[in-house]
C-alpha cells in the first residue's frame, strides 16, 4: 500500500507530457502550449522529474492546512454573532454586519459555509427563470421614476403593519424617495410626491401600476355623468407636467418590485437593530438608510445630464396635490359636498353666480377651498346632513374587514324561560304534537 501515490488528474496530465518529453514525442513550446505554463516552469518539470521521479509532480501543499485558514478565535466569534444578532439574516447581509459592526475579515462564501453548517440557512434551490423581453434603463437620471407601495410589517409587530411607498429612478437605480403611510391612498403618494418635487424637481415620468390611485379601472358608464378619465394623482400630475405611466405587469416595473424585496430584507433588519419601533423613528433613520443603500447598488447613467426639472412660478403644489370635485351653485349660492351645505360668501348679486361651475379643493388635513375661474371663494359652513355616508375601504385594505366579518360566530346559548312565563303558569299550555289518525 505505501507504493501507491495518490494523484489529481492535472498531476497525471502533466506526468503524461513529461513522459512525452523524455521520449522525444514532443517540443517544450508545445509542452508548455498544453499544460498551459510557461517553457521555464516545463524545464523545471523535467529537471524534478529526472531527479526524483513521479513524486516531484504531486503538489506539497497536499495534506498541508491553508495559510489562510480562519483562526479559531474569528470563527467562535463569527458563529456567537450569527447565533445571537443575526440568526434569519442571509449571508451576504451577514457579512455586510460582521465587517462594518465588528472588523471580522470573512469572504462572503465563508459567511455562508458557517450559516449552513450551523443551520441557520439553507441553500435556496434556483427556479428555472422566466425569461421576459428586456427593457434598456432609461438613459437621464430623472427621466423615468417607478413608483410603488409595499405593505409589510415593517416593525415586526412592533408597531401595526403600515406601507412604504418606494420612489426609485430608472437610469441609476437609486432610492429617490421612501415614506411609510398606513395605508397607499392619494393623499400618501401627493405627500411622497411633495417631499420628492422640493428635494430633486419635476422628473419626466413616473411608472406605476394600475392600482385605482394612478388609473380609472372601473369609468363611469351613465349618460349624463361628467367624467376626465383620471382619477385625483393622475389630474395633479397632468397639471405638474408629469408623464403617468402605468406597467401591464409587475415585470414591465420590475426594478421597483426587486428594490422592494431587499428593502422588506435589509431595511426589516436595520429597523431591529436600532431598536425603531414607530413610524417617526423610521422617516428620521430613511435618508441614512437610502444612502447606504444607494453607495451599494446604484449605477452611473449613460447620460450625465439631469432631467429634472424645477418648478414654474404657478404651480403651486400645496393646490395641485389636492382632491379637486366640481359642484354647480344653487339658486341660492350653496353646494353640497360630503353631506355638508356650504354657502357662498359674495358682495356681487347673487343672480350673477347662479349655477356657475366651481370647484372644491380638499387638502390631506381635511382643509377645504372653493374656487371659481382658478379663484378662491368665501364660504361658510351652512347645515351638516345627519345622514353620513358609508365610508369606502380602499382595495388594497379589503383583507381586514372581510377577516373580521367572517370570522366565526360564538355558539348560541339555549333558551330558557322565566320563572313566570305564561307556559310555566300554565296560562297559556304548550301546544301538544299532532296525533296520527
């Protein structure tokens, strides 16, 4: 047994041309051409070989532990963290902490070989992929801005589940803009676009889904019903210059779904560790975040111009982000509007505004203004109506309220007479089951 020398097919390989060699079969060039070495390194090849045989062609490092193996130290280290601060992260995550946080110098692979054999991961095997046609990245930073809401429990029971409206541009994949909101209503997204307008200006478009918010799904089908085809976002956008486009799928906006994937990881994560446990804490911690994030993962445009544009001098974003309904004054200049009379304050005759268009602005805090040719009216409260309408969940909210109103029935109690029932005083004697003929 101590004769058999145990060799890599590479090791045979090169004791085969060496062999080739000795027996003149072959020129060093073309000997050095297939082992893909130098000249040099196949003449010490065969000087070794000459001296001592076939054991010169087996590697030294056999049997011998890597120079740069882990010290026992760093991995006891590396395996209490991963046990103790980071047991559902996954590994390049994982690696990400110990390096910032705590200077351990671990490859990424090696992060994982520790996870799986500490059974804190577990190897994900690959979908077959689903090939999609492919859409170049817009070419301007700001000329294509996907826009999306991602509800999650972003505070893992912390705080109640809410949604994070995520702005990322198309040319550079750069968070432009996170917001958490209870729910994605109009007036959310009209804050989110606010706060996005003033820090970067006006992008060319931004790409949506076909959530009711950005799009009709359902137009009115009455004859007389006025109607513009665009629900409240699209109206502001349309006045701000802003292209809406909304995906035929989740994959036409894929990018804006991926981000929300890694956010619903890592942002989840970071939350935890800084111990944030309510939405103010959060949009104080956001800009961080999306700075990192964005040192990370974002890339330079082809075009270095920037497409953004300011705002002009009349648009006035705290009465275009507004919910606007038209309304045509009575007789006596009232109109209604959410079961509220509001009458109309003027000092010209009354005849001159009767049944004249104007409309109602609502801004998020409930604040109303009424306008006539782009012009604000005074008015005053006139009745409220006793009467008030149901209130309409949105879509995306629909799961709670069905939960709760098929949720079971508690059992029903049998019932049982009074002590001074008429049947128990015998007023009134319990009907006796019909008899058979």
């Amino acid at each position: 047994m101590s004769d058999i020398l145990p060799m890599s097919q590479r090791e045979l390989t090169r004791l085969e041309v060496i062999k080739r060699l000795e027996r003149k079969e072959l020129k060093q060039r073309r000997a050095a051409e297939m082992l893909g070495i130098s000249v040099r390194q196949v003449k010490r090849l065969v000087r070794a070989y000459k001296q001592t045989g076939d054991v010169s062609l087996v590697s030294k490092r056999r049997g011998r532990m890597s120079n740069n193996r882990m010290s026992a130290a760093t991995l006891a280290t590396a395996v209490q963290l991963l046990r103790t601060r980071y047991p559902d992260f996954g590994p390049t995550l994982a690696h990400e902490k110990l390096t910032e946080d705590y200077a351990l110098k671990l490859s990424v692979e090696s992060v994982r070989r520790l996870m799986i054999a500490e059974e804190l991961w577990r190897a994900r095997r690959a979908h077959r992929p689903v090939i999609h046609q492919l859409r170049e990245r817009r070419a301007r930073y700001g000329e294509l801005v996907q826009i999306d809401g991602s509800p999650h429990d972003w505070f893992e029971g912390r705080a109640a589940k809410c949604t994070l409206l995520v702005f990322i541009d198309d040319a550079t994949g750069k968070l432009m803009q996170l917001r958490f909101a209870a729910a994605e209503t109009t007036f959310a997204y009209f804050a989110a676009v606010e706060a996005y307008i003033t820090r970067h200006g006006k992008p060319l478009a931004f790409y949506s889904d076909k959530y009711g918010v950005f799009r009709v799904n359902q137009p009115c089908t009455l004859p007389n019903s006025p109607t513009t085809g665009l629900t409240q976002f699209g109206r502001a956008m349309k006045e701000l210059a802003i292209e809406l486009i909304c995906a035929h799928s989740p994959q036409a906006k894929g990018r804006v779904e991926r981000a929300n994937q890694t956010l619903q990881d890592r942002l989840v994560k970071e939350l935890r560790l800084r111990g944030i446990s309510n939405i103010e804490d959060a949009h104080a911690y956001l800009p961080e975040f999306a700075s990192d994030f964005n040192s990370r993962f974002a890339v330079a445009p082809r075009d270095s111009e920037d497409a953004h544009r300011p705002l002009a001098p009349a648009e006035d974003l705290s009465r275009i982000l507004t919910l606007v309904e038209g309304r045509t004054l009575s007789k006596n200049l009232t109109l209604s509007y959410h079961s509220r009379h509001y009458q109309i304050e003027t000092t010209r005759p009354s005849y001159t505004m009767r049944g004249a268009a104007v409309e109602v602005r609502e801004a998020g805090d409930g604040t109303l203004t009424i306008e006539y040719h782009g012009k604000p009216l005074a008015f005053s409260l006139y009745n409220e109506q006793a009467r008030t309408p149901t209130p309409i969940t949105p879509a995306k909210l629909l799961n709670t309220p069905l939960d709760q109103s098929t949720a079971p029935l508690p059992p029903r109690q049998p019932y049982h007479p009074s002590p001074t029932h008429p049947w128990r005083r015998g007023k009134f004697p319990r009907p006796s089951p019909p008899t058979e003929p």
